[in-house]
C-alpha cells in the first residue's frame, strides 16, 4: 500500500498494483462522500478487490467496479472484512452480499450469501464495492477487502477471475439510474417531513411543537397515528409538492407544507401556512439542517436567517428565510418559528424576497393543476390520484442501484436499520404493478428504474422473492410472476422511435427467464403450478435464517396471505409444496413463458429457448383446460391432487386462465355471465353501473366469491377489493375480448368503471390510495376508509383500468 505525507495525498492513494496488464477491477476514489465524479476522482485499475487509504484520512468516497468470473456450478461464498468504513456494501450482480453492518445488520440465511451458480449460469457477473467513510471518527486507516471461498479455503480472488469493465448494459443502466439520483425530492423513505437533495444529500426537516404538553412531531407518514397526514398534488418532474400535516386530535395545529423545485435550475423555494391553528402562542413550527445516508457535511445557523448546509467537497445550500423571523429562535442546526408571525417562506436563492417565492411557488401549483385539464372529467382526478400514488412512494435509496417505488412508507424489512433514511421494502408483484402504473402515465424513467430493481432482486435460486430489502429476502418463496408482463407494458408504452429500450429488455430477459425455469423446477406436479416454500440459503448456512416449508410460508407466496382458497392444512414438507393445482399461478406461468417466447423471438435469444418456452406455455394451458374446470359449476378453480377433487372456493383467480388466449368462448362467456356479473358472487353490473348491487357487495370483484361462507365477516384477502386482482382479471378479459369474445368486451368495461368509482370514492373523501377496499357501499366496517394501508401505491390499479380503457 501507498502512504502519502499529506492528507490529501493519502486521501487519493491506492493500493500498489500488481499481476497481468488488463485484468483486476476499475476503481474510483472521490473526495466526498456521495460518489460523485469531478477533478479530484481518482481512477485506476486494482488487482484485488480491495480499497485501501492511510494516512490522516479525509471523508471519501471508493467504487470498484467490473467483472468477476464464476467458472464453474456450486456454492460461492464470499468474506468480506471492512475496517472504519462508514457504510460500505459488496454487490455481485444483483445480490447484495457483503456490508459492513454499521446502517444495517443482516442475518446469514436470509440473503445471497453463498451465491449459487446453477448449470448454465456460469459465466462473468457485475461486480460493485462501494466504501464510504465520512469522517465522524479520526482514523489513520480505512480498509475494505473481498475474498471468496469456492472450495472450503478463503483466498483472494485472482485477478485472471476481474476484468475492470462492466457488461454494456450494465454500464447504460448506471449511468440511466445515476442520472435520476438528483435534485430535490423527499428522498428519505421513512418521513414526509424530510425534503433532501441529491447528490449533495442535504434535508431540510420540518417539526411541530406543542408548548404546553411537550407534543413533538418530527416525522410523519400518512399511515402514523402520531399526525394526521392528507397529501395534495406531487408534480412529476419534482418541481412542487404540497401536503398538509396535522398534529393528533386535541393539539389543534394543521398546516400547509409546499415545495417548490424548479427544473431549470438546483434552487428550492418553500412556504409552511398554518391553515388551522387555535392558541397560536402554544405552538411552534421548526425547520432545520442535517446530512441523510450518513453523508459528510456541516450545519450551520447563526441566526434566525439562514441554515447554511456545506455538504463536504460539494459545495454549499444555503436555506435562507424570507418571512419575518420576529420570535424565531436559531439553535445549532433549527430554527424555531413563532406560529402566530403566519407563514414561514423561504429559498435557497439568495436575491428572492418573500413575494417572489411565494409568487413562484403559486405558479407552480397553477401549472401543475393544469397539466390535467386536457384529460376528461371521468379520468382527470384518476390520473392526478394515480400521479400521487407514484410520486410521494418514489425514493432513493444507497441500498438499490437505482431508485424506487417502495409499496408504502409504512413497510420496512430492514434488518435494524440504523435511521428512517435506511428503511424501504420492495414486494415481488407489488412493485412489478407500480412499474406498470408509472409507465401508464408516461413516468418511464421511474417505471424502468424501479423495474429494473425488483427483477435484479432475484435470489441465487433463480426466482424474484416475495420480499427484498437491503440485500434480505424471502429466500424460500415468490409471489405472483408479472414480470414478464410488466416489462412488456413498460416496452409497449415507453418505447420511442429513438429508444426501443432494446437495453432494458437484454438487462432482465435473462433473470425473468430463469425465474420461469424456477417454476418447473421447484414448484411444477403433474404439468401444473403449486404454491410452496423452501429456504435454501437456510440449508447452506447451517441452519441460519427464517425457518420456511409449511403451510402458511405456500399461503404467503399466493399473494393472497390468508385467502380461504387456502384454509385448511394440506401442505407436504417433503416435496415443499400444497397438494392443490393452483388455477392462478398455473395461468400467470404460462402466460409469463408466452410472453418470454415473444421476447426471445424479437431479441436473438434462439429458436430452442423460444420453443421451450411455447412448449410450456402450450402444455400448462392444456392440463388447466383438463384437471381445473369445474363443469357443474362453470368455472376454474383449484384442485387438491390427493383426492382429486376440486376446490368450492372461487375468487378472480378462477378468471386467470383467460391470460393465456386458449380458453374456449363458451366457457369464458359462462364464467363471466355465471360469476362475474352475478351480483351474488362477483357483483360486476353488466353496464358497470352496479344495478342490482347490494349495498354489502356494492363496489364488485371482492377476493372471494361474496356467496362463500368466508365473505360475509370480510378481511383482508377474505373479501377486500384488491387493484392487483382488478388489473389481472381487466388483463385476462382483454384477451379474451381480443379474441372475440362481446361478452368479455362488455365485462372489462364494467369492470373499468366500477374500480374507478371505487378508487375514487376515498380519493375525493380521504386522499387515500388503499391497500385494498371494503367491498361495502360506504365501508361502514373499515371506518369509511381504507380497510387497508391507507397510501399503497398498487390500489391505483383500480382506477388505471378506466385510463386504459379510453385507450382501447
């Protein structure tokens, strides 16, 4: 290793290289603590996977990227030692592998460690190490290295095993995804009360303060009790945003919070109003300072004027006030605001007065309210509902490559994170339909960003899990396979003449294709599809991990965590799965390797994985036609292969195989009429105008059928109105209608119609976007609200019908 004299010198140093010109990996050294790129950065090429700084260290910031080749099948596992580092995290391809526990602590068991390289996937993988130290700490030595373990000794990886370039694609995605990871938003999962700037990673936080009980709020999600949260428009472009927070009933303290960001320039302009205030004087409202992701930077506020932020080697923010500050109180890092003075108004440019912001801030509003007027009175508010359900989840995140749309900011499955900046969770079909919900409303960036994602969370087994956070996965079981379909949505309406997103499709065609290979090979009896759970990762850890392998892990992989399709007790711990066909999955893994086949076909992937995939696309289709329809009762449903006897239960799962484009028009059309617009069972009015509804089944297309015994008490999977269920049955009778069916072109417009005035009906009362929804005219069970998360982006779902529909 290189030691320098001074501090800078030792700041950029790198390890001595040794070994063959042109193998190892490419490694970068920057002077601040985001990885940012500028006269500083440092690049050279490393023949280890290692980063090493001595000397009187400085805040840095070190990426080593390239290739490194896993030659032959079996278990890789990997050792990683990291010495002062702050947060620094080992990525091989999508797996995140190695961290150094200090924003997170993972369990071995629950994560790709040892990697698992299967027959046929041998080969050159990404590889990504990122070191960050900030400085918070004196240190004369930060250190980070990677081993492996192939055969049961740790050793350097030899250099022969790095190449410093990564694949074409990879390099596109980085530089795509980088390129989102700017400007100003409300970055930070875990608060609505954050608003940050990247790459600089500075937040301005807000606070609220009741004097006479000690009451402090200084974060708030629309799902806490500890505020009220009711949001309003979230422009695309991030240039304004509006919500209004409200302290818990008896503290009598709302107000306004907009933000306004311009795209022309890295200026930001805000105003918080007190809209609702009683006793002014015992109250008061903070804004202050601080560095998110533990990056390097300094606070300062010496009056009541200004928060100047000095994020380290990357220049200053300054938050100056424009608003009187008469009784403002500065402390450190926070100004304390009088809320009897009115509205707090500020920015970070320098020259603008009070009226100026407060003028820029309501031209903002105006245009983002205009921006709507084109659409019909019928679908104005959905795309404005739709807009904010993408919007106010997206977030970035140093856990991801790219940034996401996590389900709510409620959920986490952080391992211990150290702060609300580390919390997030990705879900399997959840974050597959918000990808489908941004690329519906032309946000394509953020719909391949979030894509690109959760395909990239795929496990070492070969399918994408349930869940996926910060390098943890639900490493035993998946969730419903859209992923193919998605990513031909995102294809279909993102593509321009300049952009085929022929690189999206070459990124992920690989990974969604072993996913379907992982369905025959761990979840396929009889030519059909069972639900099931195994955790391998467990095995390969000796026992360390989530236990799995029973009944309710299979229920979890549904999707449909308590659905009474599942009552019961008839799961095998020996083969891993239920012993019931599953009609559902069946049919969305057929559909899935139908659509893979296309894409084979139009990206040279050959004509042998093309017809593999037809051919189990064909022979799923033919055993659901043979063993799952239930002819007395004109319907698809399960089957428990034990007894050979069908399932009573039916739910809109029993609409899925028309996805797949073979089911005969008599049977389709008997299903619809029979079930679908019976207002006993699914209570879809032919005319999409709930005729003939009753009020307990009012909005239609519950989870189960409402005439099952399960229906009348409701809960979650057990009557509620899901939007992922809408959009697969809209799906499914679209192709059916595609292939001549009146009946299902009739169905899917009603079925359109009533989801919207669904997802409406809390939109115009509550500004909720719900999990799911009481099928109950005035959801007189559920408070009138939501009977789930009260802000989850997928229950958008119910009102995107409608857009697509207008587009038929």
């Amino acid at each position: 290793t290189m030691a320098y004299p001074s501090a800078m010198a030792a700041l950029l140093a790198a390890m001595a290289v040794s070994g063959a010109l042109g193998k190892g990996l490419e490694r970068v050294v920057h002077t601040n603590t985001a990885y940012v790129h500028n006269k500083d950065s440092v690049r050279d090429i490393s023949y280890v996977s290692e980063v090493e700084v001595k000397g009187e260290v400085k805040p840095f910031s070190a990426e080593v990227t390239g290739q490194i080749l896993m030659e032959h099948t079996g278990v890789y596992g990997y050792v990683c030692e990291f010495e002062n580092t702050t947060l620094s995290i080992l990525w091989i391809d999508g797996h995140l592998l190695c961290n150094d526990n200090n924003a997170f602590t993972n369990e071995y068991g629950n994560f790709d460690n040892p990697l698992v390289i299967r027959e046929g996937k041998t080969g050159w993988y990404p590889f990504r190490l990122r070191v960050m130290y900030n400085g918070t700490f004196s240190t004369e030595r930060v250190y980070a290295n990677v081993k492996w373990n192939v055969s049961g000794t740790i050793q350097d990886i030899p250099s022969t095993h790095l190449k410093p370039a990564l694949p074409k694609n990879e390099i596109i995605r980085s530089t795509f995804q980088k390129s989102l990871q700017q400007g100003w938003g409300h970055w930070t999962h875990g608060n609505l009360l954050s608003y940050s700037k990247l790459p600089e990673s500075c937040a301005v936080d807000v606070a609220m303060i009741q004097l006479s009980t000690g009451k402090y709020i200084k974060r708030a999600i629309i799902e806490d009790k500890v505020a009220q949260v009711r949001i309003g428009h979230h422009a695309a472009d991030m240039s304004y945003s509006q919500k209004y927070v409200a302290m818990p009933q008896g503290a009598n303290l709302n107000i306004s919070i907009e933000f306004h960001a311009p795209t022309s320039s890295n200026d930001m302009y805000f105003r918080i109003s007190p809209v609702d205030v009683t006793n002014c004087s015992d109250f008061r409202v903070e804004v202050s300072g601080r560095f998110a992701w533990f990056r390097a930077g300094s606070v300062d506020v010496s009056g009541p004027k200004f928060i100047k932020m000095q994020a380290y080697n990357l220049g200053e923010t300054t938050l100056y006030i424009a608003s009187d500050t008469k009784g403002a109180l500065p402390h450190i890092d926070t100004i304390s605001f009088d809320v009897c003075q009115g509205d707090i108004v500020g920015s970070t440019n320098a020259t603008a007065n009070e009226k100026d912001i407060i003028s820029l801030i309501d031209d903002a509003r105006m245009r983002e309210e205009k921006k709507f007027e084109k659409y019909s009175e019928d679908l104005r508010d959905v795309y404005i509902a739709a807009q904010a359900a993408i919007m106010w989840n997206y977030i970035y995140t140093p856990f991801e490559e790219g940034n996401v749309l996590p389900v709510a900011r409620g959920w986490n499955s952080v391992d211990r994170p150290a702060n609300f900046d580390f919390t997030y969770t990705l879900f399997d079909w959840d974050n597959f339909f918000a990808s489908h919900i941004a690329a519906t409303l032309n946000l394509c960036d953020i719909a391949i960003s979030n894509l690109i994602q959760i395909v990239k969370s795929i496990t070492s087994d070969g399918f994408v899990p349930n869940l996926a956070a910060a390098g943890k996965k639900s490493e035993d079981r998946t969730e419903p396979p859209i992923g193919a379909k998605v990513l031909e949505s995102v294809v279909k309406q993102c593509s321009t003449k300049d952009n085929n997103l022929e690189w999206v499709v070459e990124l992920l065609l690989d990974d969604l294709i072993s996913w379907n290979n992982w369905f025959f090979r761990r979840r396929e009896k009889d030519g059909l599809i069972c639900l099931g759970s195994y955790n391998l990762e467990r095995d390969l850890n000796g026992g360390k991990g989530d236990e799995a392998n029973y009944m309710q892990a299979a229920r979890w992989e549904s999707g449909l965590d308590n659905s009474p399709m599942y009552d019961g007790s008839f799961y095998d711990n020996v083969t891993h799965l239920m012993q019931s066909y599953d009609v559902g999955f069946s049919s969305m893994v057929s559909l899935d390797a139908f659509i893979l086949a296309n894409f084979c076909r139009n990206f040279g992937r050959g004509a042998a994985v093309q017809n593999q995939l037809i051919a189990r696309g064909v022979g799923l289709v033919k055993r659901i036609l043979e063993e799952l329809w239930d002819e007395e009762n004109k319907v698809f449903v399960n089957k428990f292969y034990v007894n050979d006897t069908l399932s009573s239960r039916v739910s809109p799962t029993s609409f899925y195989p028309l996805l797949t484009g073979y089911v005969p028009d008599d049977q389709a059309e008997s299903m619809i009429n029979g079930w679908l617009f019976n207002s006993s069972r699914f209570c879809i009015a032919p005319s999409g105008d709930f005729k003939g509804n009753s009020d307990d089944c009012f909005w239609g297309l519950p989870s189960i059928s409402a005439d099952d015994v399960a229906y009348p008490p409701l809960g979650y999977w057990r009557g509620y109105v899901w939007g992922p269920m809408a959009q697969l049955t809209y799906w499914s009778l679209e192709t059916a209608a595609k292939e001549g069916s009146q009946v299902a072109k009739k169905a899917k417009s009603a079925l359109a119609s009533q989801m919207r005035e669904l997802m409406l009906s809390q939109w115009h009362k509550n500004r909720h976007i719900c999990e799911n929804y009481n099928p109950h005219k005035t959801a007189d069970t559920s408070g009138g609200d939501c009977s789930g998360d009260k802000f989850y982006h997928w229950g958008a779902l119910t009102g995107l019908l409608s857009i697509l529909e207008s587009r038929q």
